[in-house]
C-alpha cells in the first residue's frame, strides 16, 4: 500500500487533471472513481490517527483520574 502522502499527492493530481476539462467522458468517470477510493482511504486513515491523538491527549496521569475524551472544552468561549 502506498504512505498517505503518496495517496494524498496521487488524490491532488487526479484533481488537477479533472479540473482541465479536456477529458473524455469515460476517462473523467475513472479518474472520479479512483479519487473516491482515495478520498476514503486517506478519510479512514486520518479518523484512526484522530482516535490515537485523543487517547493520547486525554490518557490520564494517575490511574484514579478519568480521562476527558472531549477535544475542545464547550463550556468556555460561548
């Protein structure tokens, strides 16, 4: 499998060449299902290191503290 950045990079040339418009109606349809695939790919791929980022921000200090699995506090800023 290719790194994310690859894919991510990939994702960003289909892009470009779509956006040119000088495509064949068959070929511009290969190039949306590709980057589709892509897209979901790199969408899973940035959910589990969300997941990861948020344990370890909110993992607790001492095994008696609960851990805070929100992000951002909402009951400040309103």
């Amino acid at each position: 499998m290719k790194t994310f950045e690859e894919r991510l990079k990939r994702l960003e040339e289909l892009n470009a060449e779509m956006r040119t418009g000088n495509l064949p109606l068959e070929k511009a349809v290969s190039l949306f299902e590709e980057g589709i695939k892509l897209a979901k790919s790199l969408e899973k791929d940035l959910n589990k290191i969300e997941r990861k980022v948020e344990i370890l921000v909110n993992k607790p200090e001492s095994p008696e503290e609960t851990p805070n699995f929100e992000l951002f506090d909402t009951t400040s800023h309103k």
